[in-house]
C-alpha cells in the first residue's frame, strides 16, 4: 500500500522541493489577491463617496430651485447658470408629473422640453419624502428591463462613469411639484482610479516578478544543495575505500619488506649480487608504496576526523634530537650536512603531540634533504613573539612564488627539470600543515628559487602557572 508520509520521508528532496514552489505559488496569489482587493475596496468606497456628492449637489440644487418651482422661464435661467459653472454636470431636468410620466420643463438638453419620459427612476423619486430621492450609477441603470429606459441612458451616458440622482420636489407649501433630475460624470475620479488600478496591478507585477526570480534563484540553490550532497555522498565513498584499501595494503607491503630486508642482510642465506641488487629494488619501492599508504590513511583520519592528537606541555628538545639522529643516514647518503646544535637545551614548554610533531618534523627535514644536492640542511630553534620557532633551513633547490602559492594544496608537486625524477604523493605537506592546524600551531615557508627554502613552525609558549 501506498504510504504518502514514507514517500516524502525517502524523497526528502523532492517534497522540499515541492513545498518551496508552493510557497511560492501561495505569496503569488495573496500578493494579487491583496492587490486587486485593495482596488476593489478603493472603487467601492469611491463609488460611495461619488454616490454622496451626487446627492449633494442634488440637494444644493433643488434649495436652490425651491422658491421658483411654478416659474418655468426661472427655473430654465437657473439651470442656464448652474450648467455653466459645474462642467462635472452632465444633464439637469426639472420634470413635472403628467399622465403618461413626467414631463420635462426646463433642462440643460433643450431638445427634451417639452417631452414625456416614464423612467423607472423618476417613478421610485416620486414615492420619496421631501428631501429623500433615489440615486444609482450609469452601469447599473443600464441594466433596466425597459427598453425605452436603455435607450435614455445610453443618449445621456458619455465615457466614464455617470450618477443619476432623483429627488422629489415640494413648493413652500409642502405641495408635490415636480421631480429634479441631475446626471454627474465622474470622469475626474475615473481618471484616478484608472490611474491608481493602472500603478497597483504595475506593482503587482513587479512583485511577482520578484517572486518569480526569487523561486529561480531558490531553485538554482536547491539544486546546487542536491548535487553538493551527491558529491559530498561521492567524497565520503571516496574517503570510505581509500581507508579500506590502504588498511589492506598497509599488512601485504609491511611482509614484502620485511622479507626483502632478511634477502639483502643474508637471514634467509646466501644469495647471489643478482637476487640482492632485486632485493634492493623490491624494497625501495615497498618503502615508497608504504609512505602512499600512510599518507592517503593520515588524509582519509583529517578528512573524517578521525586523526587524534593529544596535546601536552613539553621540551620539543629531545624529540627534535631523535628526528635529526633518524634522518642522518638520508643526509649522509646525499652528502649533506644535518646540522642541529641547540643553544639551550632547556627550551620553552610548548602544547604538542609528541607524536605528531615527529611526524611534522621528519616529512619537513626529509623534505629539505630530498631537494637539496649539495651543502646543507640546519634546525635552528628560536623564541619569537611569545612563541617557539623550529626553523627548517636548506641550501636546496627552491622555489618561484607561484608554486610557493601552491605548496600546501593536496597532492601539489613543484614541477621542474631538476624536480622530475623525485618521488613523492604531494600529500606530505597538506598533511603537515593539517597537523599544524590540529595542535593549534602555524607553518610558514620562504623560499629563494636556486637558492634554498626555510620552514618555519610555531607553537604558542606555555606559562606554567
């Protein structure tokens, strides 16, 4: 059966995925939906406002009116004067009641005088109390099922928006007289409101266009998320069978030599040059197969973690010592002088891995041996800024300042003709400076191409409370 809740469980991805564009759907559609609401509500409460200035100007009119209502030719001269100081006023009408409707008597539209109209809008005034009307808009009158009456509407309707305003009106006796008729454009506050819905729906746009970058955006980083898990998935396989395979070469290589150490030094009896000078060979190249192993197994413990490192206070002067006494035999193959004479052996406590710090030390100083050919390798200690400096001077071959750049990247080798034919992983320094990192200390390097390079590591000084 088909478990929805394990499915996004097991495709984690898919329903972050899915859920962003969601969301993002969701603020697409309340920002419109906020927008054309805004609009709406600003219409509406335009409409009221328009739909009060009607009656007002109604109102203002018919006090106006009042006192001449039996006056035709008044009437006629006061709505002459109101026409041309109001260009908001479309049509105004004085309209008396006859037996067919309601006749118009004075107006701003000459050619109505005269003429009977049975608007269902002057019928509803008529039933109104003093003062009261009926007022709708343009649109709606429209809609009236009298043909007649659209026909009205639509010989008085110009662009925009127009209200239509009834009122009754009584003589100074109180008497029933007539019906006011006015009809107000609002092509003003059209003009408005056209402009205001015109800059609210631009915004609007806009905002969803933001939107609509932001979930390209989101996505890009999604998918960048996706591939960096699938890589980091890749690397952490890539770590997993690096550790494995160096653990299973490390017992095979030891056993190759140790046995081509007891053919060389004669444990399994006498052999001829032939089977010795192989012998050789064999273990040379065991010897560089087992520094790859160690190497790629101290990268794959940094890599994970793994690599442990226990820091204590302690006189870096005998450790320094057994690394110079281990390595003379390298030097003294090559020629060169390994130098190491202390001015004090009781040196500043500093926090080290004693072990780790030989390790350091024998890939630094076997280094400089390795590309130096003649002259000499020197351990110079020295107190700097509250620190403990162990400087790694050679005569070597050194290097340029882009591959000083470079020299600490993994598996980075300076390439040069006088550097071809050395061995090495181009892990050793990496791994070096790792170790430095790890016992909270620094590695520096100078270096003079032809001349000969300095490394120098630093430890803080331990005050002993």
């Amino acid at each position: 059966m088909f478990n929805l809740k394990d499915f996004f469980v097991k495709n984690k991805e898919i329903s972050q995925l899915v859920y962003g564009i969601l969301l993002i759907i969701l603020i697409i559609f309340f920002i419109s939906f906020n927008s054309f609401s805004i609009i709406k509500k600003y219409k509406t409460g335009l409409n009221e406002s328009l739909n009060h200035q009607a009656y007002f100007y109604a109102k203002s009119i018919y006090t106006l009116m009042k006192p001449n209502l039996n006056d035709t030719a008044t009437l006629q001269k006061q709505i002459d004067s109101l026409l041309d100081k109001n260009s908001e006023i479309i049509n105004f009408s004085v309209l008396k009641e006859s037996e067919d409707g309601f006749e118009t008597v004075a107006s701003t539209d000459k050619s109505l005088i005269g003429k009977t109209n049975s608007f269902y809008l002057y019928k509803f005034a008529w039933q109104q109390p003093d003062y009261q009307g009926v007022a709708t808009d343009s649109f709606s009158a429209s809609m009236a099922d009298n043909e007649a009456d659209r026909d009205f509407i639509a010989n008085l309707k110009t662009e925009g928006t127009n209200w239509f305003v009834a009122l009754p009106m009584f003589d100074e006796s109180g008497t029933k007289k007539a019906i006011l008729s006015v009809v107000i454009s609002s092509r003003f506050e059209d003009g408005i409101t056209a402009k205001n819905k015109m800059n609210s729906l631009l915004i609007t746009l806009i905002s969803i266009a933001v939107v609509i970058m932001f979930l390209s955006l989101v996505l890009r980083i999604w998918d960048y998320a996706f591939l960096y898990k699938k890589v980091k998935e890749v690397d952490e396989m890539k770590d997993e069978f690096i550790s494995m395979a160096s653990h299973e070469l490390r017992t095979p290589v030891t056993g190759i030599k140790g046995y081509s150490s007891m053919i060389i030094d004669g444990s399994l009896g006498a052999v001829s040059k032939q089977v010795k000078d192989g012998a050789l060979i064999i273990n040379a190249a065991a010897n560089r197969l087992s520094v790859l192993v160690d190497d790629l197994l101290n990268v794959s413990r940094i890599e994970q973690g793994r690599m442990q490192i226990a820091l204590k206070p302690m006189n870096i002067h005998q450790i320094i010592s057994e690394v110079v006494q281990e390595l003379k035999v390298q030097a003294d193959q090559k020629k060169l002088a390994l130098i190491y004479t202390p001015a004090n052996i009781d040196l500043p406590l500093v926090e080290i891995d004693s072990d780790r710090l030989k390790q350091v030390l024998i890939n630094l100083i076997g280094n400089s041996i390795k590309y130096t050919e003649t002259g000499k390798v020197e351990i110079i200690v020295e107190t700097v800024a509250k620190k403990l400096a162990i400087k790694i001077k050679d005569t070597g071959l050194g290097m340029s300042a882009e591959a000083r750049e470079k020299l600490f990247q993994k598996f980075y080798r300076v390439q040069t003709v006088k550097t071809k034919n050395i061995t090495g992983t181009g892990l050793g320094l990496w791994i070096t400076q790792q170790i430095m990192e790890l016992m909270k200390g620094s590695i520096e390097v100078e270096s003079i191409e032809g001349t000969g390079s300095q490394f120098t590591v630093k430890f803080p000084i331990v005050v002993m409370k």
